[in-house]
C-alpha cells in the first residue's frame, strides 16, 4: 500500500518556521545591543575628557544624557569618580555609564534583562 506525502514538507517548515524567525530576530536584536554599547562607549570617552578638564559632574551628566541617542536616555546611569569636590589635578577619574535594555525583547514578558556598561579612566590635568 502507498500513502500519499504531500504535505510532509509543509509540515516539517511549518515546525522549522518559529526557529529560524527567532535566529534571524536574534541577529537583529544583537547587532541592536551591539550598536548601543558602541554608542555608550564613545558617549563615555567624551565625558570622560570633560571629567579631565575639570568639568563639574551636572556638565558632565548633562553631556551624556544630551549625546546619548539610542535609546532612552532618562534610564543612563552616570557614575562619576572621585566626585566634584575631591578631584585635583593629577588625580584619576573614573566615569562609568550604564543602561539596562532587553535582549530579544519581542517575546515580551520573556524577554532576556541586560545591562549594557562602559567606563573610562582619564587623569586631571
């Protein structure tokens, strides 16, 4: 006796499908993340020579939150040290910034939490 196959096929890409749609989101997601962490890590270096000036740390946050383009940038988190008052020329200033984002955030509530973080070093002059 011979069956007819002729759904087979459509049958195993339909299964296929949701795997390969995720994998192709996941590129896309990650080249996402990618890019804001490249972001992030110019945004840091530039405040990071501000911190190097002698710049006050409102100027400095300010500056981040302004150049930061890729997102919200209500949710940086600007970390300035040592702080204003105890910097002096020949000291190291360390300013780290941080922004949580979500990784393969179209599955919603399943969505994977990720803090993307960068910091730089640069002495007072």
């Amino acid at each position: 006796m011979i069956r007819k196959q002729d759904g087979q096929s459509l049958v195993e890409f339909a299964l296929v499908l949701p795997l390969l749609l995720m994998l192709l989101v996941g590129i896309f997601d990650f080249g996402r993340i990618l890019y804001i962490h490249l972001q992030l890590e110019l945004v840091t270096q530039e405040t990071v020579r501000m911190g190097g000036l002698g710049r006050s740390d409102t100027e400095i946050r300010s500056y981040a939150v302004n150049e930061f383009k890729s997102g919200d940038s209500s949710k940086l988190n600007v970390t300035i040290t040592p702080e204003e008052g105890t910097r002096k020329a020949g000291d190291y200033v360390t300013i780290t910034i941080a922004y949580p984002e979500e990784f393969l955030n179209v599955l919603g509530e399943a969505a994977i939490p990720y803090t993307v973080k960068t910091s730089s070093t640069i002495r007072v002059e």
